[in-house]
C-alpha cells in the first residue's frame, strides 16, 4: 500500500464486503482476514496501537470461522 488514502480505501471496502456477507458464507473468514491485513499495514505505518488491535480482532475472528483442516487456515495466523 503505497499512499495513506489507498489503505484507508482498501480498509473501507472490505469493511464494505464484510457488512454483505452473510453469517455461514465460506468467503467470510477470507474477507475477515484481509480486513485484518489492512489494519496490519495501517499499524504498520501508523503505529497506532488501535490499528493493531483491530488487526488481532479481525484475524482472530478469521481464525474462529475457519473450520479445523481448512486450508487457508495456516494463512489466517500470518499477521
């Protein structure tokens, strides 16, 4: 993520894909895991510790949705 006002996007339409997306679909813990990757990079340039906490929050959602054996689950523990 090159300039600020791209991250601040990236992070507005995933939050846009999380609100429609229904409970049970399989691409929710994805889209929640990629908004927590957004908030990753927002830390890392900001490092606001609340970004940080939004990124654990959402990974650790991910995690909790995806089913034991599932293949993206080893890439739902890369923070």
């Amino acid at each position: 993520m090159g300039e600020p006002a791209d991250l601040e996007n990236s992070i507005k339409c995933h939050c846009r894909a999380l609100a429609h997306t229904p409970d049970g679909h399989p691409c929710l813990p994805r889209r929640y895991a990629d908004l927590g990757a957004s908030y990753t990079h927002q830390y890392r340039r900001t490092g606001d510790p609340a970004d940080l906490e939004k990124s654990i929050e959402h990974h650790s959602h991910a995690l909790d949705l995806t089913p034991d054996g599932h293949p993206d689950l080893p890439d739902g523990m890369l923070i």
